[in-house]
C-alpha cells in the first residue's frame, strides 16, 4: 500500500501502538468504535485513546490483511495488550489478551475518518466474563462485530433492505469492506435514504438499510453497487448472497420522558403531558 491515505491508516495504528493519545487524535478528523456511541473528533479522541490506553496497556497491533484503493483502506488486525485497569465492569485481570478487529480509513472530501469494528463481547469474555444469557454448553452460537451509519434523517422508516454474504476468510471480508465503502458514500446523498447498519457474525457479512418509502430503495442501485454486484456474479466474490426488500406496515416510536418518567407515544404526538417533547431523532 502506497497510497497517501494508507499512510495515515498505518500512522494511525501506529500511534496506538506507541500509546500516544494526541498523536491518534492528530491522524484523523473523525473516529468511531464499539465504545463510542458514535463518531467522535479533536479532543474526544485523545480522552477516548487515553483511556483506552490506561485499560489496555503495551497494545501492539498485527495487521493481517490490508486492502486499499484512493478513498478507502480497510485494515484487519490482531491487537494483543495487558488489561491493566476495569473495563465495562470488569476488573483488572493482569493478564495479556488477544483480539481481532478491523480499521476502515475513509476520505470524504478533506475529512479523514476511521471506524473500528471489533467483537465486544469477545473482548469482555477473553477478560473472563461469561454471558448469562446463553446456556454454558451451547454450541450454535456466533459473535461478530457492527456498525452504524446515520444520514441524519430523521423520516419513519418506509422500507427496509437486507442483504447477506457468507465470505470464506478474512481477505474477503476486507475486500467486502472496501466494496462496501463506496456504496455507503453513495447512499448519504440519496433522497430517502435514512441510515445503515452492518454486522459481522462468523462467516456472514450483513446489512440493513433504511428509506422513507419503497420507491427510495432504487437508490441502492447505483454504480458502486453495481460493481460490488458484477464482484459477486462474474469476479468469484462470497460464497453465498441473499438481497431482500422489506416493506413496513406500522412504526411504533414510544420515549421516556426524562421529567417525570412517562412514556410517550412519540408516533402520534412527541410532546408528554408535562410539557416536554421527545428531540426528532432517527429510529435505525
């Protein structure tokens, strides 16, 4: 990878790698991962990276796969650390853990901006927690990671898309990625388009988009969703895809209203009886 923008992806992990908090801050503008609860910049990102680092101590990186073309580097990792310090309610183990993920570095316009894709729950059972809400002996059971993507449209959700892709390695996958980016940048500015979200589980690759009616879904097919198409058709991409479209029938939207705990039924008015009005947000 030679590229300028594959550059600031390696600098990017690098600076992870060497603790330095600003200097993640310093690569991009723009930066999300499980942890976040969205994208956050500047200042946002130094304190995240600090306490990351405070948790996650001598993190070293091992890039495993990397695909990148002029807007877009995605890079599959191995991040191996010593969980120093409590995180999401676990205490300090001391002990050195090992976790996959994945860094898609993307362009838009001047703006740099990296979204982190990791298994949470995968970090949290490695540290020794175990899930209460699936049995101890069960088998048939797959963990992956997710993404969100708003427009920042805030319309009922008219219809929905969802697409599947059974992969066979981690080289696809990041292919997938990289085919994937671009479908996304298209989407924004697509009228109807109200958002996206992504999950990765075991073999399978997911979507589910969302539009304001039916007829905004014609807007997935457009040319970079061609060229993904044409990859799995005549390129030998995926093992398997699946395309469906979903049509709603009812949206029921309800807030707690944080005054005196009512719930609201935003869907027909978004205003509680005591006066305050749940904010337009999105719903997916």
């Amino acid at each position: 990878m030679t590229t300028k923008l594959a550059q600031i992806a390696r600098a990017h992990l690098d600076a992870w790698q060497a603790a330095d908090a600003d200097a993640v801050a310093g690569t991009v503008d723009s930066y999300q991962d499980p942890d976040t609860a969205g994208a956050i910049g500047g200042d946002d990102i130094t304190r995240h990276a600090t306490e990351f680092l405070h948790r996650f101590r001598n993190a070293r990186f091992e890039v495993r796969h990397a695909v990148a073309d002029e807007t877009t580097v995605v890079l599959a990792w191995t991040m191996s650390a010593e969980h120093r310090a409590a995180y999401r309610g676990v205490p300090a183990t001391n002990t050195t853990l090992s976790i996959d993920g994945v860094d898609t570095v993307a362009r838009l316009g001047e703006t740099v901006r990296v979204t982190r894709q990791f298994d949470r729950l995968a970090l949290l059972e490695a540290l020794g927690y175990q899930s209460r809400s699936l049995p101890a002996d069960e088998t048939d059971r797959y963990f992956g990671t997710s993404s969100r993507i708003r427009s920042g449209r805030t319309a009922r959700p008219g219809a929905l898309v969802l697409t599947s892709l059974q992969i066979r390695d981690d080289a696809e996958s990041a292919e997938v990625d990289l085919l994937v980016s671009p479908i996304v940048t298209a989407l924004r500015a697509a009228r109807g388009f109200l958002g996206m979200s992504t999950f990765d589980i075991g073999d399978r690759k997911f979507t589910l988009s969302t539009f304001d009616t039916p007829e905004a879904v014609r807007a997935v097919h457009a040319r970079p969703h061609q060229r993904a198409v044409r990859r799995f058709f005549q390129g030998g991409l995926c093992l398997r895809s699946m395309t469906s479209v979903w049509q709603s029938t009812s949206v029921h939207d309800f807030a707690r209203c944080p005054r005196c705990a009512a719930v609201v039924a935003v869907h027909k008015g978004p205003t509680c009886e005591c006066g305050w009005s749940a904010p337009d947000d999105s719903l997916l």
